[in-house]
C-alpha cells in the first residue's frame, strides 16, 4: 500500500516537474519573440 502511494507520489512530482519546465521555456521562447518584435519596430 504504501509503495504504491510513494510510486504516485513520485508520478504526480515528475508531472509537476515536467510542467514547470514547459511553462518556463514557454515564456522565455515568447519573451524572447516580444524582444526581437520591438526591435524590428524600432528600426522603422
């Protein structure tokens, strides 16, 4: 029984994990996007 809570445990943490990630490079990808828009527009 308790095995098979530690075993959810750990699937439910490495979901977390993986989503923060995600989450993380998603915004640096966009903010990134934004950073190179206003320099095009800038350069009009």
């Amino acid at each position: 029984m308790f095995m098979t809570l530690a075993v959810l445990a750990a699937l439910i943490c490495g979901m977390f994990v993986a989503s923060v990630t995600t989450t993380v490079s998603a915004l640096r990808r966009e903010s990134e996007d934004y950073k190179s828009l206003m320099e095009r527009h800038r350069a009009f």
